[in-house]
C-alpha cells in the first residue's frame, strides 16, 4: 500500500476537513486544505513526480525543503518544492523531469517537454 | 532626558533557540524582529498541524507544548516584536567597513513557498541572532535514491505537520535517539513500524551514554521524552535493533525491500549477516548537518569537530578503536563563546547550529543569545536577572555536555564507505556515483574539492551540495588524508556549505524594488513617545 492521511474520524487532533482537488500532469488529485503538495500527492496515490537526469524517478526525500528532490510546476512557476508549498483548490501542478537534457542548467524542465 | 533607543535585533529561526532568543531579547528590552520560512514558529521539534486542519486537540503528542505555547503566545503578542512568518533570508551583506553592526538581511516575505511574487525586503539591525536548525544527514547506500527512501524527519514532518503515513511498511534505520521519536510518530499515524535499527553497537551506545552520568541531570526532561518514545515501540512491540543497519534499498521504480546487516563498531558489514526484508518505506537518519549558509554568509568561523573514536583503550573498546583507524568527521558547527557570540561582531548563534544537542540545550542557548544581543553581554544589574542568567549558563553548558555525549554515542562508523558500490549514486542531483568521485580524486588535479566538483558535478545540482556535501567532503578526506587543500588564489576557502544565495529567489523578485523594513518593533504608537 501507499502513504495515506489518517481518516479525520480517526485522527486525535480532531480535526475538520475542507476538501480540495488540484491536477498534477492533468489528473485531478484529492486533498485537504493545510496539507502540502508533497502529502496531497503522497496521499492520493503517488511516490514519485519528478525525473532525475539518468530518468530515474525520485519522491519526497527530506520532507523539510533542504534536498530539492520534489521540485514540481505549479500553476506556471517552476521549481517549486512541493513538500513546502500548500496545497490551493484548483492548482495546476506539473511533474518535472531532468533527463534528456544533459549538462542542462538548473532544474526541471517540465515532464510535458519530454514526451 | 532622553532614554537610549532599544536595541534591534533581528532572530532568524522560531524553532526552540530562536523562539526563546526572541523572549530574551524582548525582556532585556530590545526591539525584535522574528522571522521565520514557517507559517508559525516551532520549526522542526514543535511542528503541528496548520490552523486550516481546523484541529480540536492539536498537541496531544507534543513533548512541552505548554511552555512552548506559552513562550510563542508572549514573543508574538509582544508591543516590541515584530514577526515575520513565510519569510526566507536570502541573502546576508557584509556592512561597509565604516559601519558597525551585524550584516544586512535580504528577505522575500510573506508569499508561498517557491512563489513568485514575494516581496522583497531589506532589515538593518543592531545585533542578529541566527537559530536556524539542523536537517537529517543521511549516508549514502545502494537504492538511496529510490522512491520510498526518505529521511526520518520527512517522515515525522508529514506525520506531526500533515497527518500523512508515508508508508505501511516502515523501517526506520540509522543512528541516534531521533529514530526514537520518529518511529513513534509513525505508530501515531497508523504505519507499521518493522523495527528500528541504531547502526551503533550497544556496547558503543552504552559506553558513550555511561561516562559521566551526572552530566544528564539537567537533561532529565530528554530522558523521559525518550522513554516515553521507547515505551510507545514496545507496546506496538516493535523491535529496537543495535548494530544492524540498512545497506542496500532494492525495487523497480520505488523502494520494495531493504537488505540490512549486523555491523562492527566501526559500521563495516559482519559477512553472513545480511537479510532482506519486505517494506515499502524506509526513513534514514544518520545525524543532523547544521544549516550552515548564513552563518558562513555572515562570515562566522566554524569549528570542525571530529568524532570521538570508538571506545578507549582499556575497557574492551581497544580493538574498536583500531579497527575503526582514522575517525568519521562529525563536521563543522559555528564557533561561539560563553556568550554566544560568533566570530563576527554583532552577530550571534544558538540551538544545532553550534552543536547538536537537542531542544532544552537549544532553548538555553536560545536565550543566552537572546540577552546578549540585546545588551552586548553586560551583566545584569537586576540581582534577580543575574541569577537567571547564570541558571541559563548552567544549563546550556550542561547541554553542551548532552551534545558531546550524544555524539560519542552515536557516532558515524569510520567505514561505512564500505556499503557502497562504484555506481552508488553519492550527488542526488547529479547522479554522480561513488566511481567517479574515488577517479576524481585519484587524479592529481581532481585534489582541489572545486576542480573535483566541476568534473564530477557533485553539489552543483539543484540542493548545491546540502545534502552530498558533507559526504563529498569525507570521502575526499578519507581517499586523500587530512592534507589542507592547496588554497585557490582570490578565492575563499572551498566549504561545501559556502552559498552566497542561502535560499532561491527568482529573477523576477530579484528585478523588483527592495524596501527596507525600518525600526523593526515599533509600532506606529509608538513613534512620537520616543
């Protein structure tokens, strides 16, 4: 099985859910409003959103926005880390992928270039 | 008469040492500016879920949440403080040699993560505080990089901050009593927790806990914190493993299982040890790397701090010791004084940035910081305030005590390179595996770090170096011995933590006009009194 958010009626911080949909590559992902777009992707069923150069596909590695392994697209704006950025109803994120482009400065171009 | 303006200062972090700098500060009468990456402070230790999660009993897991919240309702209520959440320091600039004071802050302020459209700002203080944490260290090892593998403080973020399980079936591996904490904010969330495995022997474990026992007392909360943790595993019956750690990550796309193995005290493999073992999760720490970009923008000295060898002679660790030779590094940590003052006039540093020794010593050092920013570390007439600042002393020295014992209890093995292989990815962002760095190195020219770095690419990625660096580093010490680096001329000292841009900012804000946050803590009330 996959990471998953603990059910509101069973979680102890008695918390009170506002769902919230967003697309990651265009497929409409659940979550709730407060969660990042790392556990929103985490929790709806992905492990991994981004392509390092070789094409090997990475996930979340440090959680806390030091090791840029979950640089996604959102909206627009590259480079955005996705376990520090909250999740907004309606946001367009777009999976990035590294490879093919070699010596390729910077992070990301997006995983749509590719294809 | 005119009463001498309030000092300014600015403390960057609210984590425990930031937040309790601030109180400081405030109460020494200073002007404070508090700031943070974070939408609340806490940082990392007392991380809860957001306000929007609409929690009814948000902190039932959280170890002194009530001072915490306590000393976060004050700072922030505080007339002379001004909080600056969802805030990034970008940059630092040294002052102009005719200008004392701390350097320059740079800040995007107030926007999302990564997002565009930050505002820009400049911030002029009198004194700075730098409290800005630590992050897991993690080794390197086959399949480190597969989907699954993340650190433990990943996997506690989600849990404490998010309420996500990043897996169903989690080992937790590495070294230190963080794995303790982590494990259980796992059960909390619904994981099963295979085991926990402490890379360190018990018998190192234990001698470097046992020596000096009176040093703990004042860190008698920490050991009930752990307990606490420790009774959680045992009653999810969760095994506590010494001396076995997680070598090799294997699976097609994501992590599918793990191979771990019995260790030596110096983390070199036991042959016929080796097993594998289902999971879809592993959370990896090794240790904390300080988060050393500002302290080295604002030019402070670091002080590299080796690792205590396994065991002395004498008391069964001989054989350790020798079979470990050269001891790892434990690596470098921003120097400070009795008053935690950096090398640098005017700026100051507290909590895991000058060692790593866990929230009391952090608060304690916190506030020792504090007061001393606010006063330039004259002693308090107040014999009421002189006392409480020599209970501060007394207990950030014993917290510097915790630290060096925590560290010779769980040190990092001196041959653990011997987990990897020649395509072992080191860089995470580049890819480049342990093969090419060991070539790198070999060649003569490859010896300068920068001139390796340019072959290899290693920590030219996207994390510049956060997360390989320290190992980059290490390895070049171990292949070439501790021989100083021949010095480049016109360039600094090569130092895998050196970033003159701490943290991303875009072109776009970059374009935009900078204004500059003046008389921080005032409030416009307050303006004509004065």
């Amino acid at each position: 099985m996959s990471p998953r958010l603990v059910p509101a009626q069973r979680d102890a911080t008695g918390r009170r859910d506002r769902p919230l949909r967003v697309t990651v590559d265009g497929v409409p992902a659940d979550g709730i409003a407060g969660q990042t777009l790392a556990g929103l992707m985490l929790a709806s069923g992905r492990t991994s959103w981004r392509r390092a150069p070789s094409g090997a596909p990475r996930g979340l590695f440090c959680g806390i926005g030091v090791c840029f392994d979950c640089l996604v697209t959102v909206n627009g704006e590259p480079d955005v880390r996705a376990c520090r950025r909250r999740a907004v109803d309606g946001d367009e994120v777009t999976t990035h992928s590294r490879a093919g482009h070699g010596d390729a400065d910077g992070p990301g171009r997006t995983a749509r270039e590719e294809r | 008469m005119t009463v001498p303006a309030a000092r300014r200062v600015a403390v960057v972090g609210a984590g425990p040492a930031g937040l309790s700098a601030a109180h400081a500060a405030l109460a020494a009468g200073a002007r404070v500016t508090l700031i943070d990456a974070a939408e609340e402070p806490g940082g990392q230790y007392h991380r809860t879920v957001p306000e929007t999660y609409g929690p009814q009993r948000p902190v039932r897991l959280q170890h002194g949440w009530r001072a915490f919240e306590r000393r976060r309702r004050r700072v922030l209520a505080h007339p002379r403080c001004t909080w600056l959440p969802r805030t990034s320091v970008w940059a630092l600039e040294q002052p102009q040699p005719e200008h004392e004071g701390p350097p320059r802050l740079h800040l995007l302020c107030a926007g999302p993560a990564d997002g565009a459209g930050r505002t820009r700002h400049t911030l002029d203080v009198d004194a700075l505080v730098l409290a800005v944490g630590a992050h897991d260290r993690v080794l390197p090892f086959p399949g480190w990089q597969l989907p699954g593998v993340c650190t433990a403080g990943a996997a506690q973020a989600l849990a404490k901050g998010e309420r996500v399980a990043v897996g169903e079936r989690v080992v937790v591996a590495g070294s230190g009593p963080f794995l303790l904490p982590v494990a259980a904010s796992l059960l909390d969330v619904g994981s099963r927790v295979l085991e926990v495995l402490e890379a360190n022997t018990a018998a190192t474990t234990a001698r470097g806990w046992g020596r000096r026992p009176w040093e703990l007392a004042a860190q008698a909360g920490k050991a009930v914190e752990l307990a606490g943790h420790a009774a959680v595993l045992a009653r999810h019956r969760v095994p506590y493993r010494t001396g076995r750690a997680v070598v090799e990550a294997r699976g097609d796309g994501r992590v599918e299982e793990v191979v771990t193995a019995r260790l030596r005290a110096d983390w070199s493999v036991l042959d016929g040890t080796r097993r594998t073992l289902a999971v879809d999760t592993v959370c990896v720490s090794h240790g904390f790397s300080p988060q050393l970009e500002l302290p080295l923008a604002a030019g402070c000295a670091l002080d590299e701090r080796p690792a205590p060898r396994c065991g002395p002679a004498g008391d069964g660790g001989a054989d350790d010791a020798r079979k470990s030779g050269r001891s790892g590094s434990l690596g470098a940590f921003v120097r400070v004084d009795e008053q935690q003052r950096t090398s640098v006039p005017w700026v100051f540093a507290a909590g895991e940035i000058t060692g790593i020794a866990g929230a009391p010593s952090a608060r304690a050092e916190g506030a020792v910081a504090g007061w001393s920013a606010a006063t330039g570390g004259s002693t308090p007439r107040d014999p009421g305030r002189r006392r409480a600042l020599r209970a501060l002393r007394r207990s950030r020295d014993q917290g510097r005590a915790f630290a060096e014992r925590l560290a010779r209890a769980h040190p990092i093995g001196a041959a653990w390179p011997g987990w990897l292989r020649p395509q072992t990815v080191v860089c995470r962002c580049e890819e480049t595996d342990y093969g090419s760095l060991c070539a790198a190195f070999a060649t003569e020219a490859g010896s300068a770090s920068r001139v390796a770095k340019l072959n290899t690419r290693a920590g030219l990625g996207p994390c510049q170096g956060r997360i390989c660096g320290p190992t980059v580093a290490e390895l070049r010490r171990r292949f070439l011995g501790d021989a100083p680096e021949r010095p480049a001329e016109g360039l600094p000292r090569a130092d895998p933590h050196r970033r003159p841009i701490a943290q991303p900012v875009r072109l776009g804000e970059l374009a935009a006009p900078s204004a500059p946050l003046t008389d921080p803590g005032r409030r416009p009330e307050e303006e004509s009194s004065s």
